[in-house]
C-alpha cells in the first residue's frame, strides 16, 4: 500500500526507460514550436499576443517531465473521486460559466483575470476515469448491467456540457468514448444498437438546432448559402488556403490573413493561416507530423499488456485525431464550424496544456505498457456472471 504521495509521483521502479517513446516526444515538440511559428504570424508578428501561449507550453512540457514519473495503477484507483471532481466542476459551469453572448454557451469560469474552460479540463479526467472504469467491468463489458452503468457514466457529463449549450466539444466527447469502448471489447450488436440509438439522438438534436447552431449546418450542406453572411468565415478560410497553393504567399505575407479577412484565424481558422502563408508543402509538414504523433500513440495502446494503459492511450489518440480532423476538416468545407481548435496550433492556453498533459500520460504509459494488468475487479458484479475467472471474450 502507498503511504504518502511521493510513492506515486516518484515510482521510477516501475518503468522501463528502454521504452520511452522518442518519436511521440520529439513530434510533440515539433508541432509546439510550430504552432507557435504560425500562431506569431496569426497575431501580425505581435509577441505580445502569444506570451500565454509560450507559457502555457513551457508549463506543458514541465508537467509532461512530472507525469513520466507517475505509476498509472496508482493514479487510476480514486477515478471515484476524480470522477465527482469533474462532474462537480461542470455543474459549477452551469451556474456561474460566462461565454461570449454571440455564442451563447457559457463554458468559461472567471477567477479574477484568469479563466479556463472545465469542459477541457475535464477530458483527460473522463479519459482516465473511463479507462479505469471498464478496466474494472472488463470481464463483463457486454453484460447488460454493466452496459447500462458505462452509458449513465459517459452520459451524465456529455449531458452536462450540452446544457451549456457545447455542441461541438460533446462531439469531441462522443468520439473518444466510442473508441475506448470499441477497443474495451464490446459485441457488434451492442454496437449496432447503440449506433442506431446514437443516429436517431443526433438527428433529433439537429431538428432542434437554432440560431447560428443552424445556420452552421445548413451552410455545411449548401457552401454557397450567405457566403457574405454566416457562412463567410468558412468561404474566406478555404480561400486562403486556395491562394496559398503549393509554397505558399510567404510567412507573415498572406493577404486574407495579415488584412483581417478570416474570423478567429487564431483559434478555429489558424490551419487557413499556415495552408495561405506555406501553402501545401506547410500543410503536408503539419500533417505528416501528427500522422507521427497519431501512430505513435496507437502503437502504445496497441502493444500493452495492460488494459487500463491501453484504454487510456486509446482515448488519448481518439481525442487528439477527432480534434485534427473537425478543425482541418471545417476549414476546407468537409465538416461544419463548431469552433474546435486544432491541437498544438490553435490559441488557448487550457486546451494548450490538456495535449501536454495527455502526451505526458502516454508517455508514461509507454514506459510502463509492458506491466501487465494489476488493479482491482468489481468480483461481485462479474462472479454472478460466472465470467470471473475467464480471459474477456472476442468481439461477436
């Protein structure tokens, strides 16, 4: 039993240094210096303007160095508590979360003159307490108990964020959790119905859409709708990323981006900003990067022996690819605007430090994959189940 906290924060023993993952740190450290190269020429060269960002990344990579030391079965036994935490922090948002008014979704908390968005904060808590949750119901996953206790526990939060209204950062949610669970072992039927069940909800909500929530989507099925109104940020961020063409109008250089043409080129639109100025070799550089970053994380998952390392790296990858794909996807006309930033490259310091903290958590992960499982099972859900003492079963 751990006695006091530096037990978990410094249990070097239980790593294999042999199997720090290079690849994923220096890509992570590539696509951080990159996106601040391009989030410069965003702001119009203005350094001032990207000093909480340069903050929030050095601060970033110090916590990565903290949580390579962390012994994950430790961390993952009081995902109770964390859980509570997190669903306790977006109740808070609900009461006192301010948002622009524009937007209408109060995501944000105000402490003085900082704010952070728990809606963030809480994805890698739901990721870790996820992973430990059906690390725990493994042997059980495709029991209609257990089933029904995963959708009451992925449910209550994404609930929450969308009373905010958050229709975009659920979405995030939706994904990752999906992969967790897939890769968790579920039976393709339990899939199919929860697919059908998740199709039918999602058509549901968007019959309900309004405001700018559903002009966003009538201008995804019809781009030439309004294109000098709601749908103008999308129409002038594919045009940017039209002129840049092959190497692009120069760094500092693009007309649609240094002149104002493109709404939130710092945030949602910042892949507009770095397609006009480098153009497709820029982009191809961006993507090849997070191509490594991507595989890297699967290939963690992939080779451990332990289910929670897997689960939790899992979650991690589907995060960060989800992220990728909406934001660059937005931006060329294949997806609709949700305001999803794009990791590494969009301005946000409380998101900047989540794909820090989640690389750190994969990191440490890919130093201890190898450990096999070592955490505790819920014996007296499984062994009425008479499935205690077997190894879980192959998809059906």
């Amino acid at each position: 039993m751990y006695k006091n906290w530096s037990d978990i924060m410094f249990n070097l023993k239980k790593k294999n240094f042999k199997d720090f993952d290079i690849l994923l740190l220096i890509s992570t450290l590539a696509l951080s210096i990159f996106g601040l190269i391009v989030l410069y020429s965003a702001y119009g060269g203005k350094i001032g303007s990207i000093k909480t960002q340069i903050f929030s990344t050095i601060l970033g990579f110090i916590l990565i160095a903290i949580i390579c030391t962390l012994d994950l079965d430790v961390v993952k036994k009081p995902y109770k508590i964390y859980y509570a935490g997190m669903i306790g922090l977006l109740l808070i948002t609900l009461v006192i979360g301010r948002g622009l008014d524009e937007w209408g979704a109060r995501s944000w908390i105000y402490i003085g003159s900082f704010s952070f968005q728990p809606a963030e904060i809480s994805k890698i808590i739901l990721i870790i307490t996820l992973a430990a949750f059906l690390d725990k119901y493994k042997y059980a996953i495709n029991t209609p108990l257990v089933l029904f206790k995963t959708i009451i526990f992925v449910g209550l939060p994404i609930g929450l964020i969308l009373m905010q209204p958050d229709f975009g950062t659920s979405m995030v949610y939706v994904f990752f959790i999906a992969a967790m669970i897939f890769i968790a072992g579920l039976s393709w039927k339990w899939i199919g119905l929860l697919s059908l069940a998740g199709i039918a909800l999602a058509i549901f909500l968007l019959a309900n859409l309004k405001g700018f929530r559903a002009d966003r989507i009538e201008n995804f099925l019809n781009p030439s709708r309004d294109t000098s109104g709601s749908n103008w940020q999308q129409q002038q961020g594919m045009i940017a990323i039209g002129s840049g063409m092959l190497n692009g109008r120069g760094y500092l250089n693009g007309s649609q981006s240094q002149y104002g043409y493109i709404p939130e080129k710092e945030t949602d639109f910042i892949f507009s900003v770095l397609a006009e100025e480098l153009g497709f070799i820029g982009a191809i550089i961006m993507i090849a990067l997070f191509t490594i970053l991507i595989f890297r994380l699967i290939n963690i998952a992939k080779s451990s022996n332990n289910t929670f390392i897997s689960l939790l790296v899992t979650g991690i990858a589907g995060l960060i690819f989800i992220h990728i794909f909406e934001n660059v996807g937005m931006t060329i006309g294949i997806m609709p605007v949700t305001g999803i930033p794009l990791p590494f490259f969009s301005n946000g310091g409380t998101f900047q430090l989540l794909i820090l903290v989640c690389i750190g958590f994969a990191l440490s992960a890919s130093m201890q994959k190898n450990q096999y499982d070592n955490g505790i099972i819920d014996y007296e859900t499984i062994m009425p189940l008479e499935v205690s003492m077997v190894r879980p079963s192959k998809r059906k």
